[in-house]
C-alpha cells in the first residue's frame, strides 16, 4: 500500500510538473506577441480537462493604465454565432421548429423565402446579401439603435447572391434572421432566450448581450490601436450575429457545457459539427491540428477582436479576447496549438545589431515634441537606454543604423533623423500605428 502511495505522488508530482512547462510555454508565445504590441487582451487555455494558463496581457484601459487580467470583459463579435446556433438546434430538440423548415415560414413576404432554409442561413449558404458590407451604414449608423423592421430593411430587398445551397458566403443577415426567428419561437426577446438556454445553466454570469449599457469595472475598453479609442456598436444592429460580451472563464465554461452535451443533445452537436460548404457547420467552422478535429470560430467588432478553438477529444480549448484590433489572433492560436502538440519552440525575438559606442554618442540628449512630452536619452555599458517623462528607463535594441526598439515592448520603434550635415535633429517615434516627431534640444 505505501509503495502504490509513492508510485501514485510521484506520478502526480509527474502530471503537476509537465503542466506548469506547458504554462511557461505558452505564456512565452503570448509574451512574445505581446511585446511587439500584436496582442492585448486575454488568454485561457486548457488541455486534458485542465486550465493549464489563463493570464491577462496588455491594458483593459490604456488611459488609465488598466491592464488585462483572465476577469476583463470583451465584446466577442461572431463568436455570438454559436450560441445562436445552438438555440436553433435546442429548440428543434424541443421539437418547436426544424432546421429543414423554409424561412417563408416565419416572415411569409421575404423575398424568395419559400427557397432558403433554416440550415442555409447557419451555414452561411443562403445567397441572403451580408448587411456589414454596406459601408456606409457601418461607418456611421453602428452606434444608434435600430428596429428589427430598420435591421430587415438594410438586406431583404437584395437580390440573392447565388442560388440558395449551391455556394457559401458569410453573411450577418443569416444570423439576424435566426434572431427573429428565435423569438418568434420562444415568445421572448433573444438575449432573454440565450439566458435561459445557454448562459443560467451553464452558469455565465459575466456573458451578456447590451455592452454599451454594461457597468462593470471589468468592462475592457475597444481600440482600433491602443492610441485610438473605437466605438461601441450597439446591440440591436449586431444582435443575434455577434452582440455578445464575456470573459475567458465564462467561455471556458462554454466549451465544456458542449463538450458535456449539457445544452444540445451529442447528436444535435454532432449536426453543429458536420462542414457543409467551406468547413462550416452551423455556427462552427471546422479545422484539424495534428491529426485531431478542430472546431472554433473568430470574432471581430469595433475594437475587438476574439477566438476560440477546442479540441474536444483531448478536452482542449484555446481562447484568445482582445480589445485592440487584430489580424493576427489565428497565427496566435495556430502557434499555441503547435506548442502542445508539436512542442514547436517559441517565436525568436530578432537579434539586436551591433552598434558602435561612437555611434551611440551621437544619440544622446533631449528630445520634445510639439505636445512637450520629452525623451532623454544616454549611453550605459554600451546600450542605448531612454528615459521618456514621467517614466521608467527603457533600453532600446538596435535593427539598424539609427533605427531602434524597445527591448521589452517591442512594437515601440524610433529612427534617428539626420540634417543635410548628417548631425541628428530628431527621432520619429512609431506606437500602434501612430507617429510623433521629437526634436533634439
């Protein structure tokens, strides 16, 4: 008995130790990303049924100073498609209507709605006109509230894009339409209908659907840069297509509320997971990752930018919330799949270039700009360090002559600027996006 008991500790000890590596991992990748300012937001992963990281990066409220942490609240964009779906295929469980039932059934004067199916529109196969490509309405109409009438009006009267079932184009409309659908079903509004189905017993008490209007000192603030403030897109124009908000954890809980079948039925999962056109299913697009099924979806708002990714045979989930726009969230995921599944080493920073002390010199002293924030910079065993007002001391790498980074945040760039001389004069700062020419002193 005492020798199992020592067998069964050092295998625990055994499973304890392997999955704080894999933490250290992963945090590296993440880190990584987050010095060069490619990621600011919120990360949970878990593998074999356990959280192995879940870590804020980056700043909920960049003014403030406010940085992320695993209890920020992002808006999730499409993300909201797979609860939308799920309702779909509850209520069909329920028995209160059928994904092969034509949407002339519901709105009887929609133009060939005797033609579109429930299943075309949650697999995007519809031909219905994508609303968010009318750019006119998104640039200036996103932050009002619109009725459903208002909502319809934006779409119905297009001509379909192709014959319905026949080709897959992502459309918002779809799950607009599902919405409605939604309530008319329930008899209740669809945030009341998600709440009910998906979020109470599941026990998503930070998930929710009007972010405007939500108070919460967890609530993260939407960039499009960390220097540019986005604004909110109101609920009812994103509504049953991507107006949900939540937290890393309450979408964890998602995952394995799923993967338990304790909202749909294995078999209704099972038709949310089958691809129909282009690797989407209803609500899902699905991938595969050494071997394995992956089944997830992006999201993308104002401001905001998400993922979530699960590997349900391994009891896996990887789920990416950021409030700085991002292009680079499914690079982020993919890397991090890469790192439990085929121990890929991590993303390598560049090298630093070698730059001579003489060199160095010529950079010293202070720089203002026009706003009169000021940097000084000196020379320190060789390395080039600066001092902005008001904060710590930084030391800047080299990439070049005269062009240099912030060794810890990488994606703060300078580049010294030379008069007809060759003397320097000044250095142009470039941070999430933005520019801002400092005059030498």
């Amino acid at each position: 008995m005492k020798r199992s008991s020592l067998l069964l500790l050092w295998l625990c000890l055994a499973t304890l130790a392997s999955a704080q590596n894999l933490s250290a991992k992963l945090d590296t990748v993440l880190n990584y990303y987050a010095r060069k300012g490619q990621f600011n937001g919120s990360a949970l992963v878990a593998y074999k049924g356990t959280v192995v990281l879940t870590k804020g990066y980056g700043f909920r409220d960049s003014a403030k100073l406010v940085k992320n942490d695993e209890n920020s609240i992002f808006q999730l964009g499409s993300i909201t498609k797979q609860f939308t779906s799920t309702i779909i295929l509850r209520l069909q469980e329920e028995k209160k209507l059928n994904v092969n039932e034509r949407l002339s059934k519901y709105f009887p004067s929609y133009p060939k709605g005797d033609s579109i199916t429930i299943a075309q529109l949650m697999s995007h196969t519809s031909g219905i006109f994508n609303y968010t490509n009318d750019r006119v309405f998104m640039q200036s109409q996103i932050e009002k509230h619109f009725s459903r009438d208002s909502m319809l009006a934006l779409f119905q009267h297009k001509p379909l894009e192709f014959s319905p079932g026949s080709k897959y184009q992502y459309s918002n409309s779809n799950y607009m339409l599902l919405g409605y659908i939604i309530e008319d079903v329930t008899k209740m509004p669809y945030y009341q209908a998600a709440r009910r189905y998906l979020f109470t017993p599941l026990k998503m008490t930070h998930t929710g659907f009007d972010f405007t209007r939500l108070k919460s000192r967890e609530k993260a603030t939407g960039y499009f840069t960390l220097a540019r403030r986005a604004p909110i897109v109101d609920s009812s124009i994103s509504y049953a297509a991507g107006a949900a908000y939540s937290t890393t954890g309450d979408l964890y809980k998602w995952h394995q509320g799923m993967s338990a079948n304790r909202i749909i039925s294995a078999a209704s999962a099972t038709q949310a997971y089958m691809p129909v056109l282009n690797n989407y299913g209803f609500g899902w697009v699905i991938d595969s990752v050494a071997g394995k099924r992956k089944i997830g979806h992006g999201g993308g708002i104002h401001g905001f930018n998400t993922t979530i990714s699960r590997i349900p045979e391994d009891e896996a989930c990887i789920i990416l919330l950021s409030n700085v726009s991002n292009s680079l969230l499914n690079t982020i995921t993919d890397g991090l799949w890469k790192t439990i599944y085929l121990d890929a080493p991590p993303p390598a920073d560049n090298p630093s270039v070698k730059v001579d002390l003489a060199l160095l010199e010529q950079y010293k002293g202070n720089y203002t700009a026009e706003n009169g924030f000021s940097v000084m910079f000196s020379v320190q065993n060789g390395e080039l360090h600066a001092v902005p007002r008001g904060q710590n001391e930084k030391v800047m790498a080299a990439d070049g002559k005269d062009s240099f980074y912030d060794a810890e945040e990488q994606h703060i760039k300078i580049k010294f600027n030379r008069d007809d001389k060759d003397q320097v004069n000044s250095f142009t700062l470039t941070q999430s996006g933005r520019q801002m020419i400092f005059k030498k002193d």
